[in-house]
C-alpha cells in the first residue's frame, strides 16, 4: 500500500484562539438574541446557549464578558453604528452583520484588553467566516469610521 505523498497530506486546521472563539460565540449570542426580538442574558438564557455551544470555560467567561459589555452599552453602540451608516438603518442590516458590528463597536469603544485596529481585525475575520461576502468590507468600513470618529 502507497502511502500518500505530500501533496494528497492536507493542513488541519488550526483551532481558533480562546479569544477568537470567544468573541465568535459572543456574536452567536447576540445574534440569537436579535433574531429572538430581544437582547439580554439572563443566567438562564446563557445557560440554554451553552448547552448547545460547547466551549472551554475561558471561552465561556471571555464571551460572557463581551456579551455583558454589548448589552450594558447598546444604546451608545447603536447610536454610533447609525451615525455611520449610509443609506442603510441599523434594522436593514442582516442579524449577523449587526451582531458583528455590535460586538467590533464595544471593542473599539469600550474596550481595554485589545488595541482598537486588532479589534476591528477581530470583527472582519468573523465577518468572514459567518457573513456574506460583503460583510468583511462593510464592518471594516463602518468600524474604521467609529474608530476614526
């Protein structure tokens, strides 16, 4: 039997960091939320979360924490959010670009642990992997204006 040669060998992929799943699991809860009409995190709503999203306890306490920051400020993230949209309102855009843009805002605004740009770095490569394919550009551009503010 032939073993195979390099080539066929694909690369595993790497898991994602504590703190990226972290904030990818954030932006699942807000995005639940949001689809739901409401955002709060009651003990019991994080916990039927976490029953069906399983996660380290540092990813659990890292996204808990960004989750609390998002909601404890959502009326100033949301004010910001709209001042930078063009010819869009925040309810036009799509559940998960909201939540992104969301989570990115508090990082950038409110936020101590990471430096603004890498947070808004944060939110395209999630954006990414959970938007459309014009996600990316549109948070990178709608933060970068909330940075830049």
């Amino acid at each position: 039997m032939d073993s195979p040669s390099p080539r066929d060998l694909k690369p595993k992929k790497k898991a994602p960091s504590p703190r990226r799943d972290g904030r990818e699991a954030a932006v699942q809860f807000l995005y639940g939320n949001d689809a739901q009409g409401t955002l709060e995190a009651t003990p019991q709503k994080m916990a039927a979360f976490w029953d069906l999203r399983d996660a380290k306890p540092v990813v659990r306490e890292f996204a808990e924490e960004l989750i609390r920051g998002v909601i404890d400020h959502i009326g100033e993230i949301d004010s910001m959010i709209r001042t930078h949209l063009e010819n869009y309102t925040l309810q036009r855009l799509t559940a998960v670009d909201r939540s992104i843009l969301r989570l990115g805002a508090y990082e950038v605004l409110f936020s101590s642990h990471i430096p603004p740009q890498a947070a808004i770095n944060e939110a395209i490569e999630i954006a990414k992997r959970f938007g459309t394919e014009d996600s990316p550009g549109f948070v990178n551009g709608i933060l970068d204006r909330i940075l830049k503010r």
